[in-house]
C-alpha cells in the first residue's frame, strides 16, 4: 500500500511539474496556484498511508480517486496550455 501511495505521489508531482514547465513566464503564478493543491493532496496521502485498519474504508478509496482526478487534471491542464502555446507560436 505504501509503495503505491508513493507512485500516486510522484504522479501528482509530475502533473504539477508539467504545468510549471508549460506555464513559461507565469511559472511563478503557476507555483502559487498548484503548491496548496500539491500540499492538499500530499496531506490526504499520507493520511491514507498511516490508515492501519483492515476493513473496507470508503473514504480511503475516495481520497485516492480524488488524487488521481487532480492528477488527471493536470495533465489535461499542461497538455491543453502546451498546444494552445504550440499553435500560438505557429501563426
């Protein structure tokens, strides 16, 4: 369980770098947005690491579909800011 937490967490930190990367010259805007948002979710990771229980937890499993929808979004967010920067460029 531990092992897999930590892929979601350096998941997350790659979505959120790719934003960063993406941004160009509102990095720094784009640190201040995400940064509370990476903490939220690191936060509710290790909340969900330091679960001992042995049953069923539905709100584990709802903490960590909501990490991999933020993580989802940010990947759609960098892909999106990437092509409206490539087209930009283009014309």
């Amino acid at each position: 369980m531990l092992l897999e937490i930590l892929l979601y967490w350096l998941l997350l930190l790659a979505a959120a770098a790719c934003v960063v990367a993406v941004a160009g010259k509102k990095r720094v805007a784009s640190l201040i947005i995400l940064a509370p948002i990476v903490l939220f979710c690191t936060l509710l990771l290790v909340q969900t690491a330091s679960y001992k229980g042995q049953d069923a937890n539905i709100g584990l499993g709802l903490t960590v579909f909501l990490i991999w929808a933020i993580t989802a979004l940010l990947f759609i967010l960098a892909a999106v800011m990437w092509l409206l920067k490539r087209r930009n460029r283009s014309s």
